[in-house]
C-alpha cells in the first residue's frame, strides 16, 4: 500500500475557522498532502471560498451568496474575524506547498473554475495533477469533462459507492471520494478494481483514521490535520 494522503478539510475546520486563509494555512502547517475546499460564484461573478449556500452560519451577514457581489462579500467576516477569500487568493496561497480538492458546492462553477485552473497551470507553474474538481452536482462535473478533460475529478457520495464508480467511469474520474459512513473493506476494493482511488471524508477520530488505513484507502479527508500527521 502506498502512502496515505493526508487532506484537510475546508483547512483545518476543527481548529479553525472553515475555509479561510488561516484555515488553510494552518493546515499547511502540520504538512498536508491535500487541502479540500468549497467554491461558490458570488453575484458579480467571482469563485469565493465558503461551503453553505447562504452567509448565516459562518459570517455577520444573512441571505443567499449569489445575492452579493464581491465587494460586499469582502466587508463581511467569519466568525467575527476572518474574510471570505476568492479561490484565486487560496492557489496563490498554496502555491506549491500542496494539492487542492476543490467542490464545485455552488451552480454555475464548473466553468469559471476550469479557466482559473487552466490560467494557473498554463502560466503560473501549477500542473493539472496539482488539482481535483468534485461535486455532489453531476451537472457540475459533466461541465467539467465537457470543458477540459485534463483536469482530474473525483466523485462525491454519502450513499452507494456503486453508483459513484458508474458516474466515474463516463466521466473518466481519477478517485471516488465516499463519506466514511459508506466506506468498508469491499468498496474500496471495488473502487480499486474499477481504476480509482479512494479519498474518504470526513475521518475525525485516531480510531476511525486507524480504521481507513487498515482499508487501504488512498487519502483520508479531516477536519483535523494534526491527527493526520499521526499516520
């Protein structure tokens, strides 16, 4: 079994507040192979960096995303302290240091996230490997394929591996990204013997991560990093 790559997710979200620079950069600092994030297109048409739909949970404002233009964003704060970034400030953070699992969780991303993707490895020294587009919106990722089949995608699923391989093989994925509650012993075998590799999420506890190990799963996504640099 080859190394385990160790992911964090949205940064390091049970340390610090989810999907922001510091976040992030916290992650970078217990040495994560992978940092996972969440991108939404913002009403003036920006990609920013926050997992909900709506501002309420982690931020002083309230509404809809696609509501607020990104000058608007910018003046809010998460958790009373943090700004919400662009997805072009969380690359150029990374810059290297890492890869990056980026979930199209907004409509309407897959496109404006494939021409950033392009941008960065056709002029600032990232490689399309460096990346990996998912989404639990199939017409996100078909967009994806659609738009360049260079850039690796995984598949999101919290309910049947099965259909998860089905999805990854029209649309040529590279990994198949279970939630740890559908991940055994037999669908990572599965997985493994239709062509992909297994990123699981979200893997919080030793026990649970000593669990996937023993699994043989490729990656293992945590709100955790720090436990991660254990494996």
């Amino acid at each position: 079994m080859g190394t385990i790559q160790k992911i964090g997710h949205r940064g390091a979200k049970g340390l610090l507040a989810e999907n922001t620079l510091e976040s992030i950069e916290l992650a970078l600092s217990f040495g994560v192979d992978g940092i996972e994030i969440d991108v939404h297109r913002c009403k003036s048409g920006e990609l920013v960096v926050i997992h909900d739909f709506t501002l309420d949970r982690t931020t002083n404002g309230n509404g809809e995303i696609t509501e607020y233009n990104i000058a608007e964003l910018k003046a809010l704060l998460v958790e009373e302290k943090y700004k919400i970034p662009l997805l072009t400030e969380v690359l150029d953070l990374i810059e290297g240091k890492c890869r990056i699992n980026i979930e199209l969780k907004g409509t309407n991303t897959a496109e404006g996230t494939c021409d950033i993707v392009r941008d960065y490895v056709e002029n600032k020294g990232w490689k399309y490997t460096d990346f990996i587009l998912s989404s639990f919106q199939n017409n996100e990722l078909y967009e994806v394929f659609k738009t360049d089949k260079n850039i690796p995608i995984g598949i999101l699923s919290k309910a049947s591996v099965l259909e998860a391989i089905a999805l990854g093989k029209k649309l040529k994925a590279i990994a198949i990204h279970p939630s740890i509650g559908i991940t055994s012993r037999d669908n990572v075998k599965l997985s493994h013997d239709a062509g992909f590799k297994v990123n699981v999420w979200t893997v919080n506890d030793l026990k649970s991560i000593e669990r996937m190990k023993d699994f043989g799963v490729d990656g293992i996504i945590s709100d955790f990093p720090d436990l991660l640099s254990k494996i």
